[in-house]
C-alpha cells in the first residue's frame, strides 16, 4: 500500500464531488420549501386568525377548529403540498443516481492506480466495463428506498399540524398572538418535513456512491488488501468520522457506515507491492492523520468538535480520539458510527 499524494487528491475530489451534489440539493430543496410556504402561508395565516378572533369567551375549542372549513382547506392545501415538495426532493436525488454511482466507481478506479508502482496501474480493472446490470441494481435499490422512507413523511407532518392544531386553546386576551404562534408551530412541522426529506434522500444517496465504490472494490479484489475509512479533515469535522479516519476494513464490508449525512469516503487498499511481485521499495504512506488534524486545531476549534466536557476529558487523557465513535443499531436502517457521549 502506498498511499500517494494523488490519493489524497483523489480522495478530496470524493469529499468536494459529493458536497457538491448534497449542498446543491439542499439550496433546491430549502428554495423550494419558501417558495411553498409564501403561498399557502397566508391562507392558514387568515384562516386561524378569522378563529382565534371568533372565540368570544376566550377559549378555542377542538370543535370549532374542526368546523372551520376555511382551516380545513388550508390544511388540506398544506398536506398536498408537502407531499409534492417531498415527491419532488425525492425525485431529484433519484435523477441523479445514475451520475453519482458512475463518478464513485471511475474514482475508485483510479485511487487504486494511484497507489500502485506504474508497471501495475494497466491491472487495475477499468470501471467502464462494469456491467450495467450491477449499476442498475444499485439505481433501483437507492430509488426503492428514498421513495419507501420518504413516503409517509408528508401524511406524518400533516397529522402532526392538524393535532396541534385542533388542541383547546386559551386564547386569553391576546388572540392575534395565540395565532400568530398557531402558524409558527405549523411553519415548523411544514419545515421538520423538508429537513427529514432531505436527509433521507442525502444519505441514501451517499450509501449509493459507496456502493458503488465498493463494486468497483470487487472487480479489483486481487490488487487489493481492503479499504480504508475516510474523512475529510476540514472545518468542523464530526468526531465520530474523525475517529473512523484511517480505520482499515476488509473489502465485504460495506460503509463507511457514517451517521445520517455522514460524508466519509471508502478509499480502495492496495496490497503491498512486494505482495503484488514488485521488488521495488515502497514509498511512505502520505495518508493524512487525523491525530495530526486535531492537534493543529485551536481550542475553541478543538471544543467544536467535542464539547465542552468532551474536551476536558480528552485533555485529561480518559477520552482518547479512538473512543470518540460507537456503533449504533437500529431497526429499519443499518448500523452506524455515530459520536460517543462524552465521560462525565
Ligand atoms: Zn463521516
């Protein structure tokens, strides 16, 4: 193995290629969001107000919220909107599937070149020869579960306006107020439901690109000894993935199995190249550290990353760097390295 500059190059195009991609989703989705709510705002905004100022004793009942149908048909406008915006979110990161998957293998490919003496490099096995079947495989994995996920989530905001909605509320003498915070509290489930979109929609898509990756892995599995976890040591990284960087894997696991939005790269692990029938010395691993990152940090910066407690116990020496990331299972998702609680 030899780790190269132009691994490290290659690796930070991975890291740059995908903060592209989610950072661009995300401005579309969060656009598109205002741009729903300016429309559909002001009709709820008229419909509570119209309530809250007709509730003579000073008390809005549940029945009367149900009764309005001028509220009801916000609501209902609502819900259909969000399930377009949800649809759309979705869509667009399915569109994409196709690029993404493509641009994670091509890399993958040359990340292994690069760690390998020139003689080798014609070995490594080209990623456009990569049966469309297994790409294909991968498209409608990703899809089937960005749509499964993504699915119930405008039926589950909705039921959540129209439960905190239909509360008994005092409206006490200042009704324009009680409304004004109605609409906020339904402004932010609307909301809730753009940051579950599009979380799903990034994470699914960035399992995608590691699968990918990890095909491309497979057809190189006789130059290879692994992979290795990485995470790009820039601005405020996550401890968790700080702690992951440099982990090696062997080539059938999947991952790296980041956190939600994780967006820590697999990069492909040569064999020796003495083992692979080189007699040529091999060069020293150029693989940044992230002991190395997190020492350069400053200590505000360094507290970013671990909180306040965190960093006390880290600087008394009973929270070392390997024990900032633990394995978390859940149902319904795969397992995940996420950050640790820090001790006490
Ligand atoms: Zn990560």
């Amino acid at each position: 193995m030899a780790w190269t500059n132009a691994t490290s190059s290659l690796a930070a195009q991975i890291e740059s290629y995908l903060a592209t991609i989610v950072d661009g989703h995300e401005r579309a989705a969060t656009a598109a969001w205002v741009r729903a709510w300016d429309t559909i705002g002001p009709d709820l905004e008229l419909a509570v107000n119209e309530l809250v100022l007709q509730a003579a004793d000073g008390r809005l009942r549940r029945a009367d919220v149900i009764r309005s149908a001028r509220l009801q048909a916000a609501l209902e406008q609502i819900h259909q909107t969000l399930d377009g915006l949800i649809d759309g979110t979705a869509s667009d990161i399915i569109d994409q599937l196709a690029d993404i998957v493509d641009h994670a293998g091509s890399l993958q490919e040359r990340i292994i070149a690069s760690q390998l003496p020139a003689a080798a490099r014609q070995e490594v096995a080209a990623w456009s020869r990569t049966d469309p079947r297994q790409l294909a495989a991968i498209v409608d994995r990703t899809a089937e579960q960005i749509t499964k996920l993504t699915y119930p989530l405008a039926d589950e905001a909705a039921a959540t306006m129209r439960r905190e909605l239909v509360r008994g509320i005092a409206v006490g003498d200042n009704p324009r107020a009680v409304a004004a915070r109605m609409v906020r509290n339904t402004e932010v489930t609307f909301n809730g439901g753009l940051h579950r979109a599009t979380v799903i929609a990034r994470t699914e898509m960035l399992d995608a690109h590691r699968r990918a990756a990890q095909l491309a892995d497979d057809a190189n599995a006789d130059l290879l000894t692994g992979w290795t976890w990485t995470c790009a040591l820039v601005g405020n990284v996550c401890r968790a993935c700080l702690s992951m960087h440099g982990r090696e894997f062997p080539l059938d696991q999947s991952g790296p199995e980041g956190h939600p939005s994780c967006r820590c790269a697999r990069v492909a692990k040569t064999k020796s190249w003495r083992d692979l029938g080189f007699d040529i010395d091999e060069p020293d691993s150029l693989m940044p550290s992230a002991v190395d990152y997190f020492d350069g940090l400053s200590k505000t910066e360094q507290v970013d990353v671990l909180g306040q407690r965190g960093w006390t116990a880290w600087n008394e020496g009973r929270y070392p760097m390997d024990q900032w990331a633990s394995k978390r299972t859940a149902d319904g998702w795969r397992d995940s390295w996420v950050p640790s609680p820090a001790p006490a």
